[in-house]
C-alpha cells in the first residue's frame, strides 16, 4: 500500500503487536472481546465497501460474470481447464491434484488442528466459550462464529478477488491483487484508503490479540503455575501472565520477520498440526485418552511434519506434496499417540469421575467410569448431537451458497438454500431447547 521496504512495513506491523501487547496486558481477556467487537464490525464493514467498489469498476456482477468466462475461454485455448466460478476445482489439474483434493475433502477437517478450526473444540474458541453469560449464550455464540467465519465472511472477499482477475489480468503475483483494488483510485476512493488501512489494522490486531492472551494464559495456566510456582498470590499470575504476553509478543515480531507468504504460513501450520485432530476428538468419547496422548500427537505431528519439510525437502506449496506431508503426518502420528496412550496409565480415577459428571459424554466409550459414576444418568443422546451436528453443517453450507447465489443473481435458488439453513438452525435451537441448555453443556 505505501510502496515501502519490508523492514519498514514490519516496523509498523511491531508497533502494532506492541500496541495490542499493551492493551492484552493490562485489560486481559475482557478487553480482547470488547476490542474484537468493534474491530469485527470496522473490517466487515469495509471489505464489504471494498467488493462493492471493486465489482462496480468492472461493470456489475452481470459484466463480471461475462469476463470471467472469457477469461476461462483464454485458459481453455491455452491449455487450461475448468471454470474461475465452479465450486468444484478442476481435479487433476497441476494445483488440484486428485490426492491433494481428496486430502482436503475427507482428511483435513478432522485430523488437522490450526488456530479458529479446532476439531474437537480447542483453546481458541473455548476462549470466547469462558466469558459468555450462560451456557445457552455460549452455543449460540459459537454457531454465530462458525457461521460468521465460514459463509458471511467469505463473499466480500471472493467478490473482490474475481474481481482482481478481470482488472489485472496479467498480473503475476495473484496474492497481491486484493491490495492493489485498494490503491487504484479507479477502483478504491482514495479518501476511504486510511479507513480501509485502519480496517486491516483492526483485523491484525483482532487476531495478535486472541493469540497474545491464549498464549500466555498456555504458559502461565499449564506449564508455570502447574510445574514451577503452585501456590503464589492471584497478582503474581498476573503479573507473570503480562510478562508472558510481552514474551510470544517478541517471538511473534521474531517469526514475522522470517515470514514470506501468508499463504504458506498457513500451509505450514495446517500441515504442522496434521495428526493432533483425531486425539482432541476421541477425548471427548474414550476415557483412555490422557494428558501424554495428547503430548504425543503434538510432538509427533510436529518433528515427522518438520522432518519432511526440512529434512526431505518436500514443499507444503506445493499441492501433491503438501498432500503426502499431511497424510504421514497423520499416519505416523496416530501410531505414536496410540503407542503412548496404552503405554502410560489413564488419568486420575477422581479426575475422570469429575469430568464424565460435568461433561456427561456419552457411555459407550466412558464404560469403567460410567459404572462408577452411579449418581449420573448415563447419556444415551448420541444420535441427537450427532443429528445437531449435521444439522449444523447444513445451516453453514446452505447459508454460504445461498449468500453466494443471491449475489450472482439466482435470487431463487439463493432464498432456498437460506430457506434450508434457517430450518437447520431452526432444529438446532429446538432440540437443544427440548433437552435443556445446561444439560447440553455439561
């Protein structure tokens, strides 16, 4: 945006973790939410700006719609195949082999752990989860955020980067096609160019800011209070906890500055945290899972992942063998957290005892602890959360293309796919409604 040398411009992303350090350090968790409030509304609110003012410099979505197809009849006579708007990527092709789509498709959503899409619930969500009113607040504020995240997100974004392809056509760095709608005044207001900036700033911090407090509270909750100082005062936490956050503060300024492509921090991180997703799973429906499975499947998933990477060169940009990566990753990580699950002994009787009575998950896999647990009613409503579950991904997947639809102009098909979603939350709300908010949770 300002034509800057990358030390300079990392100078300003320093000032502002340093900024958001401060505001972590002294308000904690409360002034991460009540920050992200406003911060969720300012960048929201000016992407959407943005895809409008980039889809209006190409001519309207009817005009967009007809250049991107003439853009996939280009590619087609070069060589190229499959359509800029299908859904369904063309398999096969030199950035969607077969294996890479089917490890996106049937591996990735469950065995991979990256912050915000925690299978099997993680520090990251839990997070918001701690500081809602209720119980009942907490699971409609977590369907709000997958819905939020996963289809009202999206569109402005996609909006603005088809329109990039049109407006820039021969541009060689696609990634950079988003900031340059922003910085051409025939697309972007120049007047609005500072809120747009600021809007990114917002977006960044937002992020620094959940990763600075989860952090610390990691170092100080899990491993320093835990293992080194047990019995000190309430402010002595803090304090140490406000040190901590100024500690991951540094070490992210340190990993930014060797940091070249958000694109591929984000492979490495998904293919880092390939193997972890099944233990954060299954913890919650096998009493055998304990403290070093999960010790296990991290340090695995980690040394087999930098192992392939650095060590036999294999590259997480590239499609197939960023496949491979995930599937070893997931394959030998699985047999070590299993290896160490029945070699070490289960968690404390009492403290599984304590967490079937609050957690409640279901008997099946809980059988020794069910048993002793005779004041507990065993649940037996596995079908029902796993009916809420899918029903849970029908209201995201019908809101995302319904959203979609409406905005290429298939009006009709788009209210019934919102339609849909409206009926899947409608049957969320009513059977957990049926079955008490509380009971849900606990």
């Amino acid at each position: 945006i300002f034509g800057v040398t990358k030390a300079q411009a990392l100078a300003v992303v320093f000032g502002m973790m340093l900024v958001t350090a401060l505001i972590s350090t002294l308000s904690g968790l409360w002034g991460v939410l009540v920050m992200d409030l406003f911060q969720f509304a300012l960048k929201m609110g000016m992407v959407i700006v943005l895809a409008v003012c980039a889809v209006r410099a190409v001519g309207g979505m009817e005009a967009l719609k007809e250049k991107l197809h003439a853009l996939d009849v280009a590619r087609a006579a070069g060589g190229g195949g499959g359509s800029i708007l299908s859904f369904t990527p063309d398999v096969g092709s030199a950035w969607m082999p077969m294996l890479t789509f089917f490890v996106y498709l049937a591996v990735n959503w469950w065995a991979t752990w990256y912050p915000g899409a925690e299978p099997g619930g993680g520090g990251y969500v839990a997070q918001r989860i701690f500081c809602a009113r209720d119980e009942k607040h907490s699971l409609l504020a977590t369907l709000w955020f997958n819905v939020a995240h996963y289809a009202v997100r999206p569109w402005p974004w996609v909006l603005t980067a088809l329109a990039s392809l049109v407006l820039y056509p021969d541009l060689v760095d696609k990634e950079s096609g988003f900031v340059r709608t922003i910085v051409d005044p025939a697309v972007f207001p120049t007047a609005l160019r500072g809120v747009m900036i600021a809007a990114f700033a917002a977006a960044y911090m937002s992020t620094i800011g959940t990763q600075l407090n989860w952090g610390a509270s990691y170092l100080v909750n899990d491993f320093y209070r835990r293992f080194l100082v047990r019995r000190a005062t309430e402010r002595h936490y803090v304090r140490v906890s406000q040190a901590a956050t100024v500690l991951v503060m540094l070490a992210s300024c340190l990993v930014t500055w060797h940091q070249e492509s958000i694109a591929g921090a984000w492979k490495f991180l998904i293919a880092v945290g390939a193997g972890t997703g099944s233990v954060f799973i299954l913890r919650w429906f096998w009493w055998r899972i304990n403290a070093w499975s999960e010790v296990a499947a991290m340090a695995a998933s980690f040394v087999v992942s930098i192992v392939l990477q650095l060590g036999l060169g294999l590259r997480s940009e590239d499609p197939r063998e960023f496949a491979w990566i995930v599937l070893i990753t997931v394959a030998v990580s699985t047999v070590v957290w299993l290896a160490a699950t029945f070699m070490t002994p289960p968690e404390p009787e009492e403290t599984l005892l304590a967490f079937y009575r609050r957690v409640r998950p279901s008997a099946a896999l809980w059988g020794p602890i069910a048993a002793r647990a005779t004041d507990v009613v065993a649940a037996r409503d596995g079908l029902l959360n796993l009916m809420d579950w899918a029903a849970g991904c029908v209201l995201v997947y019908a809101t995302l293309f319904g959203v979609g639809k409406i905005l290429f102009g298939e009006t009709a098909l788009g209210l019934g796919l919102l339609a849909v979603a409206a009926a899947a939350g409608g049957l969320i709300y009513w059977d957990l409604d049926q079955r008490g908010w509380r009971t849900v949770v606990e």
